[in-house]
C-alpha cells in the first residue's frame, strides 16, 4: 500500500483528490494539509511514501515546503501538482527536489500512475507541462534563462535549446543518475542510492554534462526535459 499526503490550500480540490484516491486500491491517504506548514508535521507524525503538493499556497507554499524538506534531510518523493500558471515556478519546483508534475486536469489513471512511479523510485514529468515549460523557456529572449545558457555561450547571445549539438546517447546508468539529479540528489545522495563511490558518481554527472552538451546539472535536467528523457519510465519499473 502506497501510503501518501495531500497538500492543496483549496479545500474542494483536495477533497475532490481524496475522494478520487480512494478509488484506488493501492493508494492509502494517511494525512492531508493546507499549507507547507501543516504538512510537514503530517509528513512528522506519518509515514509518508509519497508527497502531492501544491506550488501556490498561502503561508509556506510549494517551494518553501520543498527547500524545508531538503533541509531537513527528510527524503519524500514528491509530486506537484500544478495549473501551471507560472512556468519559472515549475523550474524552482525541479531545482527544490521535486520528482514529480502533473497538471490538475488529469485523468485519476494518470494521477495514480504518477504516484506509483514516485514510489516506486522514479521521477515523471506530464509531457503537455514538459512541452509548455519548453515553449516558455524559447520564448525568453536569446531562448534561454540567464541561468541555462549552453556550454560557452555567453548569456547576452545565448541560443535556443534546438540550437545546441545532437546529443551522446547516454548509457542505462547515466540516464539513472540524470533522473536522480532531476530529483535533486547531490552527488553523496547518488551515490549512496546507487551503492557507488561518490568519486564515480562524480565522473558519471561530468560525463552527462559532455554528452548533453551542457554547463551544470540545471541545464542538464532542462535539456533532458527537452528531449524527453525524464518522460520515460526507469527500466525494470
């Protein structure tokens, strides 16, 4: 049973999430809240597999509430649950740790399925918020936020992202450690997820880095959001 806590200041939304959750035999609500607030002592008091969460929330919102999570050391995967009326906001969710997007119009098929991936150690992101964070993102001038211009370019004549190289396809264990980095897991935390020396770790993000044709691990996960590659499910789950 995946035991999970609903986070949405709008009382009929998250009664609505409830109500749909409970239709579902493998999903278990154990607490819900408010606000950030209330849901990091829900998060205290109950074993939690996974966290929905909304962004825009009165008090401590979305982003706050994943910045204290990560600040605390408590590792609960979480998945926002999004209207997407501000694609920045959607960036700042990713770079917090969030290891999951969804829009609130979608199906309790997909919902469930989402939770289910989260839980199972995996990261998803919807594609039509993936191809909307994209179309927002080319439609910065210079296609870029000054934080994700390409390898060597300088930001004040930065290209699109179709601009940049083809991509190295990436090894089965690269493409792990990209949707960990997605999650926001440092080096350390990768490499204890993944039984590996924090060296090794260390050489496997520089050489998705090269591969991706990027500077940083912000523009990594930017670019393979681009490309699709959080979209797929981790192989054997």
């Amino acid at each position: 049973m995946i035991r999970v806590c609903v986070t949405d200041d709008q009382t009929l939304v998250r009664q609505g999430i409830l109500s749909l959750l409970r239709l579902a035999d493998d999903v278990m609500v154990v607490a819900e809240a408010s606000d950030g607030d209330e849901s990091l002592a829900a998060i205290g008091r109950h074993q939690v597999d996974v966290l929905l969460l909304d962004l825009r929330m009165p008090g401590r919102d979305g982003i706050a509430t994943l910045e204290a999570l990560q600040e605390r050391g408590i590792e609960v995967p979480t998945l926002v649950l999004t209207t997407f009326d501000d694609d920045e906001l959607v960036l700042r969710a990713l770079r917090a740790g969030a290891r999951g997007y969804l829009l609130k119009d979608v199906t309790l098929g997909q919902l469930v399925g989402a939770i289910r991936t989260l839980a199972g150690g995996g990261t998803l992101v919807q594609p039509a918020l993936t191809e909307r964070l994209l179309r927002a993102v080319n439609a910065l001038p210079g296609g870029y936020p000054a934080w994700a211009t390409p390898t060597g370019t300088d930001p004040a004549i930065a290209h699109p992202i179709d601009d940049l190289p083809p991509p190295v396809p990436l090894t089965s264990r690269e493409l792990e450690i990209l949707r960990l980095l997605a999650g926001g897991f440092n080096n350390r935390e990768i490499a204890d997820a993944m039984y590996l020396a924090e060296g090794t770790v260390k050489n496997h993000v520089s050489s998705v880095l090269a591969k991706l044709h990027v500077r940083d691990r912000t523009r990594a996960v930017l670019r393979a959001l681009h490309l699709g590659l959080l979209t797929e499910r981790p192989p054997g789950r």
